[in-house]
C-alpha cells in the first residue's frame, strides 16, 4: 500500500526566491550530474539531487521511446537516450532547451531531440516513459526562469496529468518527482492522479544534500 507523504518542517519560498536571483545573473558553470559532466546556462535550474533521484528511479528499455517534460540542462534526456530507442526533451525556458541541446551535442548523441513547448503543446506521439520532475511550489513566477520552481495554483501539474493519458502509450510509465516542503499541498500528486485514472504504484525517496527535507520520485501507471 502506497502511504502519503508527511510534511517536513521546511519551507522553500525563501530558498527558492535566492535561488531564482542567483540563475537569473549566472554564469555558465560546468558540474558533474548523474554520472556526466555537463554545462549549465544562465537561467537554467543547475542539478541537483532530485536530478539523481530521478536518474536512479527512471526505467528504459533499448526497444522505448522517451519525453522528458521540463528538461532543464538535459541531463536525465541524455542519460536516458544512451539507453532508449529515442526520446525528446522539452521545457518552457528557451535557454534550457539551447543548454540541452549543447550538452546533448557534447555526448553525440543521436536519437534525442529538444523543443521549447509549454508541457505539451509542440508534442507529438507516444511514448513508453514520460518523465517529469515539475516546479513544486504553487507561487507566482515572474518569467520563465521561475517557472523552474514555481507553478500558481499548481497550474502546471493539473494540466501535466490531465493531458498525459494522450502521449503514454499502453503499459507506458510516467515518472513524477515531488517533495515534502511544509508550503506545499503534499496530497496533489496523490489526488490528480486518481482524479485521471492513473495509480502510484510505487515511490522512492532521497533525502536533500542541503536541507532538511526529502525528495521523491513517484513511478505511476494507468489504471
């Protein structure tokens, strides 16, 4: 039986709002993230460990195709891509898509292709997994950047799983991630994937390398 989510005692507004102001005069930086040595772009969320609980968690067979929604620098795309057929990655953010496709450019790889699309508005097909690791927090972003983080009224995540049923195949997977921040509504995923038809069906967690408080990645299925 899948247990819900008990809230943390952190409360990420003020962390993330630094956070926003630091990617938004970045410079480009080079990290190593799951396992590959990356460029991250002004303006574009830099990896972190909700990154490598995600790259952990998610599944591919060489015979599936991907999509990857809010693919920031790439990295999970690209890993996946290694193992996939093929696979896309899209986000909201401009840069992020240009900082994907240099550091896809970077591994040659071959099979993998980057859009600038609002969840799924460039998408088209189906896919095996679909990946997503959304903004968690339910406050106004002032642009695309903040988008990274922020998601009003959880805008994003009901359009992300009222729209998925269209592009996962049958026997497909959607990979969510999410947190327990004590300014979060930590029951959503639990109840827009009933609302959808969907079932969790199992949930890994990782504790933050920088604050008190856990990461998860929920692996869901259709009913």
């Amino acid at each position: 039986m899948i247990k819900k989510i008990k809230p943390s005692q952190f409360k990420a507004k003020t962390s993330q709002a630094k956070y926003f102001e630091e990617r938004q005069n970045a410079k480009t930086i080079e990290k190593n993230s799951c396992g590959f040595d990356i460029k991250i772009f002004k303006t574009v969320y830099k990896a972190s460990t909700d990154t490598e609980l995600m790259a952990q968690t998610v599944k591919i067979l060489p015979s599936q195709t991907f999509l990857e929604i809010g693919c920031g620098c790439g990295v999970i795309s690209i890993m996946l891509a290694q193992k996939a057929k093929s696979g896309m990655g899209v986000d909201i953010n401009k840069m992020a898509v240009k900082n994907s496709q240099a550091n896809a450019k970077r591994y040659q790889i071959k099979n993998l292709k980057f859009l600038q699309s609002d969840l799924f508005e460039k998408v088209k097909g189906k896919f095996n997994v679909i990946v997503c690791n959304p903004p968690y927090s339910p406050y106004q972003a002032k642009n695309d950047t903040g988008k990274m983080f922020w998601d009003f009224n959880n805008k994003m995540k009901k359009r992300f799983f009222a729209e998925v049923g269209d592009y996962l195949n049958k026997n497909g997977t959607i990979f969510f991630g999410w947190a327990d921040f004590a300014d979060i509504d930590l029951n959503l995923p639990f109840e827009l994937t009933k609302k959808y038809g969907f079932k969790i069906v199992e949930i890994k967690k990782k504790k933050s390398n920088h604050r008190n408080y856990n990461l998860f990645v929920f692996k869901i299925i259709k009913k």
